[in-house]
C-alpha cells in the first residue's frame, strides 16, 4: 500500500481587533476550497487558521473598549470560529497566539536562534505603523510619509530592540526562490520579492521594550522585553504543525519531532500585502534555527469595493455574514471564488454578486430543477436503464479542466470549467427536447438516453462544485440517492441505473433585491 499524501494548509492568523470580512473570507474559503479538493482526492489534510492577538494593534483596541486585552482576543477569537462555522470552513484546528503551547513554542524558537548566535543587541531608529505593525525606514515612506501598505500615519521610534541577522540569509533565500520556480505563486509577487532582494536585506528587528508594550511573549532571554508581534505570528504555523516539543524544548532538545510533524507547510495562503513577512521574514527566521521552509507561498490579490479601497473609516467594509444571510453560504462562496481570479485583485459590488447568483440559480439550480422533474414525471423518478447519449466529451473536458486549473492553483476556472458543463448539459435538454421525446412512444429509448445522460452529468456536477458550493451540493448527492458527495473519481464511475430521485425546492431561490442596501 503506498503512503497516503498529507498537505498542510494555513490561512494568516487574522488580528482580533476588528471584525472579518470579505478580505479575510476570501483567504479562507480559498483555503477551503484547495482542502476539499484535496480531500476528495484522498489526500490527509491539515487545515490550520486561527488569531493574532498580540502586540500594540490589540493593546490599543482593548484600551479603546476599555478591557483587558485577554477579553477583547476571547470574543474576537469566537466571532471569527463563528463566522468560520457559518461560511461551511472545515478547519482542523484553530489557533491563538495566546494559548499556552504556541507561547512555549516562540519561546523555545527564540532560545535557540539566540543559542545559535542569530540574535544581537542594537537601537532600533526608525519609523513603525501600529496598523500593520511593520517598521519602515525613511526610504520605505515615501514622499507623503506614510504607511506604504495602509497609507496611515506612522510613529518615529527610537529605542533598545534585538535583531535576528536576517542579513545573513540573504544569498540563501534568493537561491531558494531562484531553485524553486513555484515556491512563490503568481509569477508577478516572486519576481516582487526577487527585485527587492536585490537591495541588501536588513536586520529584523524581533522586541518591543515592555516599557511600551507589555502585550506579548516575553524574550527567554530578556525579560524586559516582549517578542515582535510577526516573529510570534509566523511561529503560529510551527506550533500547530507540533514540530517543536516545547516541554523538551532547552537547546537543540525539542526540534527532532520535525519528521513526524506536519511541517514544513505545504501551503501559506496569504494576501499579497503580507507577502513580505511570509516570503523573507519567515524562511530567513526557519534558516536561522535550522528548520525547513514552507513548500509554497501563494499571495492573493485584494478585494476594492468598486474603484475604492474597503476601509472601516470609509464605511463600505462588505460583511460576507450579512450576504450569507440573505443568499446562503454557497452562494458567497462561489462568488468569491469564481469572481477573483487567482492572484489578482477584484472588485466587488453588488450587481456582480448578483450576476454570480443568477448564474448559480439559472444554469446550476434549473438544471438540476429541471432533470430531477422530468426523470420524476416520465419515469417515476427512477433513473433508466441506458446508454448515456451526448455530453461525453464535455464531462471529460470539465473534469480534465477542474483537475489542472487546480493544480495551477487556478481555483476560479475550476469553477468555470464545472459551470460550462452544467451550460452544456441545459442546451443538450433544449436540442434533445425530452417532453418532445415523451409524447412519442417510438421514442421512449432516446427519452430513456437523454434522462440517463442528464443523472450522470449532475453526479459528476456534484463532485465538480463540492468543494465550493458544500451545502447545496450535499443536498444534490442526497436528491441523487447516493449516499454523500462522491469524488471525481467516483462520480465518474457511478452507476446511475434505477436510482430514485428525488425533487425538491430550488436548490438556489429568488433573492428579492431590496438586500443590496444591507451588505455594507
Ligand atoms: N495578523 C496578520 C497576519 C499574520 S499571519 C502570520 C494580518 N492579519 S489581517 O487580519 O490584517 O489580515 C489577514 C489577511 O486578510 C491577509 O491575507 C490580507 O491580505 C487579507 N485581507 C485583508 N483585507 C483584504 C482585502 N480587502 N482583500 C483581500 N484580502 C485582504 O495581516
């Protein structure tokens, strides 16, 4: 028996001082996605997200509220369980940088990077954004002087940091990125990060003085000191992969359970304004202990909302749980899915979302409507013994496409390819015309072929949109008489002969279109 392949996937650890939204939805549902499909292929996942929840960010919101920074990181953490629950998200484990075992993890981290002479003591000069917590330098800023990333004021700090010699690792990052074509995904960020490699790299700073920051994981070594709250939020991937046993964790003991562990991470989703800290902070710091890197970096692209960045000050944050509650989680699903492609940003506004809808409802929804009321009006709802007649090729086709456009991480034409099957299989009703087929006795075999053909592209439809469209399809595998959404694999091989089908209520109703007001 071979061994069984495993994949890791992680989502960035979301900050626990605002509420999700459609940025951070996406990221997730596109983690999602990629483990369902991973999992119907047979494979073992491990699907890791989870809170950032220390650091100024979090001291300053907590303040703000005027409670303790422990209670504002509890109720964020549940709101983003919860609005993972209600979006279908099938993590594996959810993680806080507050729990005990990833404290224990950054401090064992930290130990050894300072055993293994990575970390010295310096003044750190220099410009810092409480809003991404990133430092900048003078050069970074730019001629309005503000945050390159947010575009918010930045503070001037001077004061007693340690840094790890990221500058060392330099020349091993660039040939690892260079050696491995795919390891940053698309094309357009590596060369991003490749071209500012070409400048010599820093050192990072990895403390804040607890004089002005307490919030943290103090340095095993510097108790007056707190970790930086990227270096404590990257390790979250190795503490949740149990790579580091932190309760052997003194010197080199600890580190040896990396074979048995998932780590390295097959996959880190992120955004690509979090590129940085995932492409050069965090493979410079697993060199500096000694530990692998990931195996790929994918950075998405982000959502405006028309021609506008989404911001909290603005007002126009689009709330994917307000959507849900209107449409259904499928249906916000598929929208972000199918309306980003891959790395690119996209717009949303509400008039797309509602194209994504229609195209669900009308091709998806009506064909499955419409194939289950036939085969139920002429055949008493059991599917026929017969050949399948036509679509052959297009099911081959959208399963060919699926499969390759994820292997190219190209999620959104996954979703195209199984939509156009499902648009093919309504204009083989309109030419085959059934209720035509129906009225003619001489024709009870063509009707016999049409109906059989039609059961098998909504099993092999089934398994396409899975992934995406989880609750919808669960109840189409149930409509269909199979017992649970079967694999590609599977859905291709499935006997459909005598199987009882079932109607139901459109799978996607009518949404009535005072909801557009309501979403931001
Ligand atoms: N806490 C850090 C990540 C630490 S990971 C070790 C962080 N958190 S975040 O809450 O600000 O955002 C996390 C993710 O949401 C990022 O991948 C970011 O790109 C994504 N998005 C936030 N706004 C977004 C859009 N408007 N569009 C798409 N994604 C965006 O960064």
């Amino acid at each position: 028996m071979g061994t069984i392949e495993r994949r890791f996937l992680t989502t960035p650890i979301y900050y626990a001082s605002g509420e999700p939204h459609i940025g951070h939805a996406y990221t997730t549902i596109l983690t999602d996605v990629l483990a369902r499909f991973h999992r119907q292929d047979g494979k073992d996942v491990f699907f890791l997200t989870g809170t950032d929840e220390h650091g100024q960010k979090i001291q300053d919101e907590a303040e703000k509220r005027g409670v303790e920074p422990i209670e504002l990181c509890d109720v964020m953490a549940e709101r983003f369980k919860q609005a993972w629950d209600r979006l279908g998200i099938s993590y594996d484990r959810f993680i806080r940088t507050t729990e005990d075992q990833h404290k224990a993890t950054v401090t064992a981290f930290l130990q050894r990077l300072w055993d293994r002479d990575q970390i010295y003591e310096g003044t750190y000069s220099g410009w810092y954004c409480v809003s991404d917590e990133r430092y900048w330098t003078e050069k970074d800023l730019g001629e309005d002087r503000t945050c390159p990333i947010c575009g918010r004021e930045v503070t001037y700090v001077e004061e007693k940091n340690y840094f790890f010699k990221m500058s060392e690792w330099q020349d091993a990052l660039v040939k690892q990125i260079q050696d491995n074509p795919d390891w940053i995904v698309p094309e357009i960020r590596k060369n991003e990060i490749l071209s500012f490699l070409k400048q010599p790299l820093g050192d990072l700073s990895i403390s804040r003085p607890k004089s002005r920051l307490s919030w943290g994981i103090d340095l095993p070594f510097d108790r007056d000191h707190v970790a930086y709250v990227w270096v404590d939020a990257l390790i979250n991937y190795l503490t949740a992969s149990g790579a580091i046993d932190p309760s052997r964790a003194d010197g080199e003991q600890g580190f040896e359970d990396v074979a048995l562990s998932w780590w390295p991470a097959d996959m880190h989703l992120v955004g690509k304004d979090i590129l940085t800290t995932h492409s050069v902070y965090w493979p410079t710091l697993l060199m500096g202990v000694g530990l692998p890197v990931p195996r790929q970096i994918l950075a998405h692209g982000w959502w405006v909302v028309g021609e506008t960045k989404m911001s909290k000050s603005l007002g126009n944050v689009v709330d994917p749980l307000m959507l849900r509650d209107t449409f259904g989680t499928d249906a916000v699903r598929w929208y972000l899915m199918r309306e980003m492609p891959t790395g690119a940003d996209a717009s949303y506004t509400p008039e797309r979302f509602l194209a994504r809808y229609d195209e669900l409802a009308n091709v998806l929804g009506n064909l499955v409507s419409r194939s289950t009321s036939m085969i139920n009006k002429y055949r008493a709802g059991l599917v026929p013994d017969a050949a399948s007649n036509g679509l052959d090729p297009e099911v081959d086709h959208a399963l060919e496409s699926a499969r390759s456009a994820i292997e190219r991480l190209k999620v959104h034409d996954a979703f195209a390819a199984a939509m156009d099957l499902a648009r093919a299989a309504n204009v083989y009703i309109e030419e085959r015309k059934p209720w035509a087929q129906a009225k003619d006795p001489e024709l009870a075999t063509e009707l016999d072929e049409t109906l059989a053909t039609l059961a098998r592209v909504l099993v092999v439809l089934c398994a396409l949109f899975q992934p995406v469209a989880t609750e919808k399809m669960h109840e189409l595998a149930l409509r269909l008489g199979l017992d649970g959404v079967p694999t590609l694999e599977k859905a291709v091989a499935e006997d459909m002969t005598g199987k009882r089908l079932a109607t139901g209520d459109p799978l996607f109703p009518r949404v009535h279109p005072e909801w557009m007001d309501k979403t931001t």
